[in-house]
C-alpha cells in the first residue's frame, strides 16, 4: 500500500505522519520509541503500510527536543493523539512502543480513554528512573536520580537502578554490559510495588504484551507480568496477551530488516548485551512484527465491521 510521508513540527510535536493512501480514513497509531530516543520513521512507513495513519513522535533526543528521558510529559503523547483522532474520524487509536517506549505505550493508554488498543514490545508494567545523557558515562548516568515521566506537572515515581558496583565493574573490566543488572526485581513490598507500578486496568481496550525471554538490557517479562497481575485482579485478564518468545532477547521491537549478526550494541561509553542469539533475535522481531500487525487490525477495525 502506498504511503504518504509529512514531517510534523508544529505545536510541541516532532515527528512523522505516515497516511495510507485509501480511500477511508485510517485508524491512527501513535508510534513511539524507546531510550535511544529521536524518530523512528522506517517503523511508521512500515505499520502505515498495512493501513494504519501512523504518527512517529519524537518525545527526545531530536531537534528543539530534551536530550535525555528526564521528566517528559504524559500530555505530549496525548497531543499525538489529538492529531491522530482528527485524521481518524473518531475511530479508536492504538499506540505502540518497544523498550521503554513499551513502558510509554502503557503510560498513555492508562491516562487516555481514546486509546483502545496497546502494544508494549520488550516493555515493562512498572515505570522505571529516567536517563539522563548529560550525566556523562553509563555509570554517572544510572546515578543520577531523574524520573522518566511526569503529569499534570507532578514526576512520576520510579523504579530505581540498583548493583551500581557491579555496573562499575563491568564497565572497568570493559566487558560487554548486560544492564538488565542495573534494574532490581519486582518489588515484593504490596504499597512499594502499587507505587510505582503503571495502572494498566484504566486501559479502555486490549494489550499485547510480547518479549523475550532471554532479555539482558531489562527484565521485561517480569516487569510486564505486573501489568498481567495487575489486570486479571481487576477481572480483566482476558485483555491482555502476554507473549513470552523463547531464546530471544532485546531487540525485537519495530519490523523485520537485515538478519541480525550480533546480539552487542553500543551504548554511553559501553557496549551492551542484548540477550538471545543472532538467529533466534530475527526470528523474534519477525514474529513480533507479525502479531502487533494482526493485533491492531483486529482491535482498531472492530468498531467498523
């Protein structure tokens, strides 16, 4: 399907609009990305290919934009979405994000009733701290004590990183980092984890949730089963699909390209370790691509069927 590409840089927005050429409107996809931050255009063509208006927003990391995730506002996402619903004529919107984008996608569908369909990919379920790319290298960067999101004005309470020293060592001994270290495990305190957890039973529509379970940047299938919980004690659990992928780890959001070769990334002064294996991290994001794909024609073309 033909798609038509117009930047958009006009009351507090960056990003891409992505319009199907159709002949009926189109549902509309808010489209975010994660801590590497800035547009994510291929992305947006792509899902727009498929017959969705797709917005790419750029939330950080972009021309005129905060350089690291410190306290973005929930509403700049909703301003996405205004733009979406007057493109979509009403129709339900969907939203999508991977990594910490995931954790945005969930952010936003919980504090926005016009979201009806959700996809967080290698997301989480509990909002984590914020990063803070001026702090310098990967270790003064977890340091720094940021949130990554606010509203109405007020910063989010956060998850905050942890074995810090063992991040240093990692660092000093200059091996591949795996950061999923940096992040602690659920929290088994009821008030703690209700604190900082995301209140995914506002959610008006469905979830999918898909990571993988050898994910090493974070752990992201612990951290979206607080969403899975979370939902089902609210009688909800048929909303959401949790998807855990075997032998995959980190990089399966947004769709398939080049096979990939290593499962290293670069980062703040370091090199990461993803997770999973070469192969089975292709195969992952094909899969991946493939349910979100199906997930949202199912979802945001159901009110006109």
């Amino acid at each position: 399907m033909e798609v038509d590409e117009t930047p958009i840089r006009r009351h507090g927005l960056v990003g891409l609009l992505c319009t199907p050429r159709t002949a009926a409107p189109a549902p509309g996809v808010l489209l975010v990305g994660g801590s590497e931050g800035g547009r994510h255009d291929r992305d947006a063509v792509v899902l727009a290919g498929e017959g969705f208006t797709v917005f790419a927003l750029s939330y950080f990391a972009d021309r005129g934009l905060a350089r690291g995730l410190v306290d973005i506002p929930l509403e700049l996402f909703s301003r996405g979405l205004d733009l979406l619903e007057s493109l979509s004529e009403g129709r339900t919107l969907g939203v999508t994000g991977g990594s910490r984008g995931g954790e945005a996608a969930l952010l936003v569908a919980a504090h926005d009733h016009r979201v009806g369909a959700v996809a967080t990919i290698a997301g989480s379920g509990v909002v984590t701290q914020g990063i803070d790319y001026g702090a310098g290298l990967l270790p003064q960067i977890l340091r720094r004590e940021v949130a990554s999101w606010t509203l109405g004005g007020e910063r989010l309470p956060y998850l905050p990183y942890a074995n810090l020293d063992e991040i240093d060592r990692l660092v000093a001994a200059t091996e591949p980092v795996p950061l999923g270290v940096a992040f602690p495990p659920v929290p088994t305190d009821p008030d703690v984890l209700d604190r900082v957890s995301i209140p995914v039973e506002r959610i008006s529509g469905k979830v999918l949730s898909i990571c993988g379970d050898e994910d090493r940047m974070w752990p992201s299938d612990a951290y979206t089963r607080v969403a899975v919980d979370r939902l089902a004690a609210h009688d909800r659990a048929g909303d959401i699909e949790h998807v855990v992928l075997p032998g995959v780890g980190h990089p399966i959001a947004g769709p398939p390209g080049q096979s990939f070769t290593s499962t290293l990334s670069p980062g703040p002064g370091v090199t990461f370790e993803m997770g999973g294996s070469p192969r089975a991290n292709t195969a992952g994001r094909m899969d991946a691509w493939r349910r979100q794909v199906m997930f949202f024609k199912r979802e945001l073309d159901a009110d006109q069927r």
